[in-house]
C-alpha cells in the first residue's frame, strides 16, 4: 500500500519579547514614554539594573553608562519621531550632549541571542556622530543631519512619523558574556560634541513552527502506523 502525503512546513514570523528602552532626561519629571525607563544625566561610570519593558514588567536586563554629559533640550518634532505601540513623543524629547565619545553597555543579555537596538541622535548644531555597536560582531553607522535644521536619527536615518520604530532596527547578538557595547563619537575626527536621547533593545526570539506544523508531524506518524498495520 503506497501513502502519498503532503506536509506544510509551516513557520511562524519571528517572535521578539517586549521593548526595554532608557530615555536620557535633563531632570526628574521630564517627559518620557510610558513604562521606559526615565534617567536624568550621571556622572561617570553608573550601571542602572533591573530595567523595566513596556509591559511594566521587572528584567534582568541593565544598561552601563561611562559619560559626563551635560542637559541638552532638543527641539524636534513628532513628524520625526516614528510610530510605535507606546506612543514616544513627547516623551524622547531631551539629549546627554558632552565634549566626547559616549560609551554604553547593554548587560544582563544572553550569551549568543540576537536583539533588535535602537539608538535615538538628535542634531545639536555641531557635527555628525559616528555610532559604533559591538556584540559578538561589530556594526558602524554615521548620522547624516542637514546643518541648522533640528533632526532625530534612529540607527543613522531620519526618523519619520510616517515609518515604524520596528522599520529602523539593528540586530545584533550579544557577546560570550552577554552584553552589547554601543559607542556614539563625533565624526570624522573623533573628538567634538556628541548626544543621545534614548536607546532601547528586544530580544528577538528564533523562529518557531506553527501548530499546524506538528498537527501535520502527527497525522503523518498515524498514517505511517497504519499503513505498515495492514501490510
């Protein structure tokens, strides 16, 4: 007895958890989108653990800062700043603006886990910042603003109301000892002025099959049964 049977594999769209993401405030009470995670400009070298996602919900995830930034009020709009299931304007609205690089440093991620990033730079009127980020691989990227025009980039392009924040994302994997570097310098020289208003990250889980699919496994298991039952 000769059983011809078709199976669909079928596989689901990639799965992501919820966004953590950290907006850089000129003071307490600033604007900020709802369940991100509101910082108010450090001095040095501070680590903020325990970040909450949109959902309001506890991580183990944290982001290292090394910077001695001063306040910056920016001034663009929401034209610029994407859409998204938690509104972000007015909420990304300020900067950390300092005289040098800016160095962060996503931690408490897992070894080896791909995670979409999003870095938020605003023109403050002096120069271009080139935006480095390091995981188990490494990506550049230089924010290309119009001088004397107040513009919002997200990982290098200009932010519009008209395009997802998911349009703009950046994957990378975390490294052996889970953590993603990011690096914001002046471009082209290295030294100058740079800012950043917020960052976010999700983990971006591996695609999984459909219940279809394993319906699919089972019904070909049974009939493969019964096919060598009545030989």
């Amino acid at each position: 007895m000769k059983i011809l049977f078709l199976s669909l594999f079928i596989v689901s769209s990639i799965h992501a958890t919820s966004i953590i993401g950290v907006d850089f405030n000129i003071s307490a009470g600033s604007n900020t989108p709802t369940n991100w995670n509101g910082v108010v400009v450090p001095s040095g070298t501070n680590t903020f653990t325990n970040l909450i996602n949109e959902n309001g919900q506890s991580t183990s995830i944290g982001l290292r800062t090394n910077a001695s930034p001063t306040n910056l009020s920016t001034t663009f709009t929401a034209a610029e700043v994407p859409t998204h299931t938690t509104a972000l304007f007015p909420g990304i609205d300020d900067a950390w603006r300092q005289n040098s690089a800016n160095f962060m440093t996503w931690t408490g991620l897992t070894a080896g886990a791909s995670y979409e990033l999003y870095i938020f730079t605003p023109f403050i009127g002096d120069a271009d910042n080139e935006v480095t980020i390091t995981g188990d691989t490494q990506t550049s990227f230089i924010t290309s603003f119009t001088p004397g025009v107040n513009e919002l980039d997200i990982n290098g392009q200009d932010g519009l109301s008209a395009n997802s924040l998911s349009s703009y994302a950046i994957i990378m994997n975390a490294n052996a000892s889970g953590e993603i570097d990011i690096q914001v310098g002046e471009f082209p020289d290295g030294v100058g002025f740079t800012a950043v208003s917020a960052v976010a990250i999700r983990e971006v889980s591996a695609a999984v099959p459909e219940p279809s699919t394993y319906f699919a496994f089972i019904l070909f298991g049974l009939l493969i049964f019964r096919s060598k039952k009545h030989r």
